[in-house]
C-alpha cells in the first residue's frame, strides 16, 4: 500500500490513524474558531479533522489547543552560537517546526563549505530547516571577508531539496545602481524566491529594487516604513531578535486584515534570551498582550508565513497538510506544552536519532597579535565621526564630536559615553586594523571583543583602554574565536567558539550558563546595554544604516563610501 493509499484509509476511517489527539480544540486559521475536535495523523500528514477517530495511539489533550507550528522566516542560526543541530534542540520544543535560515556568516568565513555544512545539518535536524543560499558575500566592498560568492559559486547548490532560493540582498544599492555581480545573482533567481534587505528604503529607489522580483523585507523599524512596503507588494517579516526588536513599533500592521502579508521572524537569537524569554512564542504572547488579534498572529506564525515562502504543504491544522503541531495551554500564553515535526512527536529520544555531522572551520582566526598602541588614533582637525549605538536597534546614527586629546593622539571620552571601536581582519588576507569611536555603550573601563562581527566576521573590539583592548583581541586568536570581557589587565569573562568564530561545539545548555556569566563580566564594566555582545557584533555592518566600522576603516553607509 501506498502512503497515499494509507492517508486516504486513515482519513475515511476505514484504518485507524497512527495517531489520534483527542479531547482538544484547534485554532482555525481561515475562520478564526476555536474547534473541538479529534485530530488524525498518517505518518507526517494530518488525515483528519472535525471528526472521531480511532488511533493506534491516542493522546489526551482535554483542556488544550492546537495550533500549526511556528516557521521563523528569517534567522542566523550562527547567531544562537551553537551548531544547527544543537539549534534544533534547543528552539523544537519552543513549536518552531521549521526555519529558514541564511548561512551567509558562515558562508562569510569558510564560503561554500560552510553553506554545505548548513546543508548537511539540513538533513538531519527534527526540525526543517531550509537555507536561502547567501547572496552577499562579501556583504560589500567596503571589508575584508573570508569567501567570496559569485554566483558560479551559488548555483550548484539551486536545486537542493533544502533550498528555497536566494537569500537577503542586502547591497541594496548594487541592485539600484545594476551593480554587474549583483545582476548576475538576480537574473539567476528571477523565478525563485529572492529575499529583502532594504532598511529605510523608499519612493522610486524602493520600486528599482523591487523591480528585481525581491518579495520579502525583515528590516521595517517603523509602521510607516511597513505600510508602504507592504502597498508595493512585499510580504513583511516583523522581527524581534536579541538586539533587533521591531515588534513593539510593527504591531499597528499586525492586523486580521494585513495578516495574509506579515510573517515572523528573529533573525539573531542568542539561547540565554531563548531561555529566559522564548522564541517565536514569545512574539506571539507579546503581540497579543499589546491588543494585537490572536488570529492575525498565528497566521503570522504559520500559514501566512509558508506562503510567502511557497512551502505550500503547511500552516493550517486540517486534512492533507504536514502535521506539524503546537499542542499549547492557550493562545494568549501560548506555552508549547506537546510538539509534533513532520507527525513525530518532539522527544529527547527522537532528538537522539540524527546522525552527526562534523564540524567545519576549527581554524579560522587568522589574526596577527597587536599591542596597545596599534589602538591609537592620530589628532584630526575639527569634529570626529562617532558611531552612535541605539539601544534595541542595529540601525546606528552618525554623530560628531570635539573629543579630547592626549599628546598627538585622540582620547576617549566618558563624560559623553565615547569610547574606541576597532576592527582587525582575522582571515590572514591583508592583516587589516581601523580603529575609531563609539557612543553608547556605558563602559567605564576593561574591553569586549568578539570574532562575530556582522557580516564579514572580522574581529570587533570595543573598549576604554588600549591595553585591555590588545589583551582581548589576541585572546581571541588563542580560544580560536567568540567572545572575550577584559577588565584591568585580566579576562574576565569569555565563551569560545570554535566552528568559525561563530558556534560553539558545546551543548546549548551550556553555552546558555557561559553567556549569563558573560554578560555580568560586561556588566561589571558599566555597560548600560541589555544585549552588549550582539550590539558588537553589529558595528562593522556596512549595509545597515548610518554610520558603522570595517577593516578598512569608517564607513558613511548612506553614502557607501570608507571616511577614514
């Protein structure tokens, strides 16, 4: 028999269902309504709803909802700093039955091994993860990356099962000004999905760059922005991550009306604030405490979101759809207190049954050691650019100030929160160091640095003192990456990360308890930020706006130009 044949007899009721969820209701996402009802799967198929049916396992779940599970639309998963595999074990149980992911940090470092990497992690994760294949890499001109990925680089890899096609363009401004590479990248993808990456984009430049057939955009800070957006036709993904946090400023669009056009999306999660918050579900119980309709939420979650994505065979709870599913306490708390991927029920022992894949990268910090002094910064005449950091946002602002000086050399300033960023290539290409200033940070003393560094992954470093500055980057190089907290000549506080400078080989667990520790080492340096390490991580990001730092140097990005 068939497993069509079989679906069809489970669904008519002349076998019984493999399993069958009984006593509950479930949340129809076309009408709105709660309905009681048996739920029947065949395999990794819902065969039957709004019915009784036999099983041959049944699962009380009187008192409880089902929901279709949640699809994270745009997501890092280098970001939550462990390894696919571990990724999956850790947000499943949240109800994130499917994600789709661009491996563009990895692909930044390692290029097409680490995409294959994601690939082969794919393949044996519970979850589903799809890959949109990195259409960035190098992000710019403006840094040094690890890889390069033309699009010769890409294309054997269009037709594999785990692909959904080309992933955020964030050279916008390639695309307007028909960049040739960029070209090349869009033409190819011209009838698969192309994702967005346009912050602030408006008026005719927004209508050039969607001409290109790019549908999705994750990047609206603001309803305005989101409206407007959605008026020429882009599906828009509210995020809310560990540093980019929209949700709060997108809900006004968070509509029964608009729903059909929304998703959701995290984009960079770390596990400590998965574990103290959630994922997905966390939006989802906090659109809804703001007033936000529960039915227009889900459908964010789900339907909608596999729409936009053409993964046509889920969303809804209801015959002939894959059977992933929230069995939750209610929509308002929205607790995932049983899940099911692809009809199998989420258990440590189902975890236990993927085989592993090995990992990619041990040895991809390259960088020389500096000193103190390659930390300094010449007196300029008049006002000096400042990177200004916003609490919440990658977005930056370009400030300018007179800050103090120190024999020839330009000095920090705390009275005004200034404080020296720097970056170092660490791909043993050029040994690139740019050095400049930041604001925002609330750092007293001591320094932090990071090998995760949007999105070329250079070393990021920000600190008050040069010494501590040095000490941090060059123990980077010797834990083989992550991050690092010095504080008077000691390191205070580190987490390596080995898989190219951006996951650990740990168990989340433990990183989880690593980052908490983390965070208090940058905390007892005076930082006023909630998430300072993401917050590191986002400084060398050129192609978000206004003000950001590369290898190379200061970057105007609304310009697209190095300053110095």
């Amino acid at each position: 028999m068939t497993d069509l044949e079989r679906r069809i007899d489970q669904g008519t009721g002349r076998e019984p269902a493999d399993i069958v969820l009984k006593g509950g209701r479930f949340f129809d996402l076309v009408t709105g309504e709660l309905v009681a009802s048996d739920i029947a799967i065949c395999g990794e198929t819902i065969v039957g709803t709004v019915e009784a049916y036999e099983g041959r396992e049944v699962i009380d779940i009187t008192g409880k909802i089902v929901v279709p599970g949640f699809i994270d639309t745009h997501l890092h998963i280098e970001s939550s700093l462990v390894t696919p595999h571990e990724f999956d074990r850790c947000v499943l149980p949240y109800g994130v039955t499917t994600v789709i992911c661009d491996p563009h940090e990895i692909a930044n470092v390692l290029g097409t091994e680490g995409i294959q990497f994601f690939l082969d992690s794919a393949e044996e994760t519970i979850m589903d993860i799809r890959v949109q294949l990195s259409s960035c890499v190098p992000a710019t001109h403006l840094e040094t990356s690890g890889a390069d990925l033309p699009i010769e680089r890409l294309l054997p890899f269009r037709h594999h099962p785990k692909v959904i096609g080309l992933a955020e363009f964030m050279n916008f401004p390639g695309v307007i000004y028909k960049d040739p590479i960029c070209m090349a990248k869009l033409e190819a993808f011209q009838d698969g999905h192309i994702d967005g990456h346009s912050p602030l984009l408006s008026g005719r430049d927004l209508n050039g760059y969607l001409s290109a057939r790019i549908r999705t955009d994750h990047e609206c800070t603001t309803a305005a922005e989101a409206m407007e957006k959605i008026r020429k036709g882009m599906h828009i993904l509210v995020r809310e991550g560990s540093v980019s946090k929209d949700l709060h400023a997108l809900m006004p669009i968070l509509t029964e009306r608009l729903s059909p056009f929304l998703a959701l999306c995290t984009d960079d999660r770390n596990p400590l604030d998965i574990a103290e918050q959630g994922h997905l579900d966390y939006l989802i119980r906090e659109a809804i405490r703001n007033g936000v309709e529960p039915l227009a939420v889900y459908r964010a979650a789900s339907i909608s979101a596999a729409r936009a994505f053409g993964l046509r065979d889920r969303g809804l709870v209801a015959p002939g759809w894959r059977a992933d599913l929230v069995v939750i306490d209610s929509l308002e708390n929205c607790k995932a207190e049983m899940v099911f991927s692809a009809g199998r029920r989420v258990t440590d022992a189902l975890f236990a049954t993927r085989k592993p894949v090995a990992p990619v990268g041990l040895d991809s910090v390259k960088a020389r050691d500096v000193k103190a002094a390659d930390f300094g910064v010449p007196v300029a005449e008049g006002e000096t650019p400042v990177i200004g950091v916003m609490p919440g946002k990658i977005i930056t602002e370009h400030r300018r100030y007179r800050l103090p000086t120190s024999g020839n050399q330009t000095a920090v300033d705390l009275a005004n929160d200034v404080i020296k960023v720097a970056v170092i290539e660490r791909h043993g290409k050029n040994g690139n160091h740019a050095n400049g200033f930041v604001q925002g940070f609330g750092l007293k003393k001591g320094a932090i640095a990071s090998t995760v560094g949007h999105d070329s992954h250079n070393i990021c470093i920000v600190g008050v003192s040069e010494e501590d500055m040095a000490l941090a980057a060059n123990r980077l190089g010797e834990i083989k990456g992550g991050f690092v907290v010095v504080e008077d000549g000691k390191v205070t506080g580190e987490i390596p990360l080995p898989v190219a400078g951006l996951m650990s080989l740990e168990p989340y667990e433990s990183v989880r308890d690593t980052l908490h520790h983390l965070r208090k080492a940058a905390y007892a340096l005076g930082t006023t930020l909630e998430e300072p390490f993401l917050q590191v991580a986002f400084l060398p990001l050129p192609v978000i706006p206004h003000l950001k730092i590369s290898d190379k140097g200061m970057v105007d990005v609304d310009k697209f130009c190095l300053i110095g």
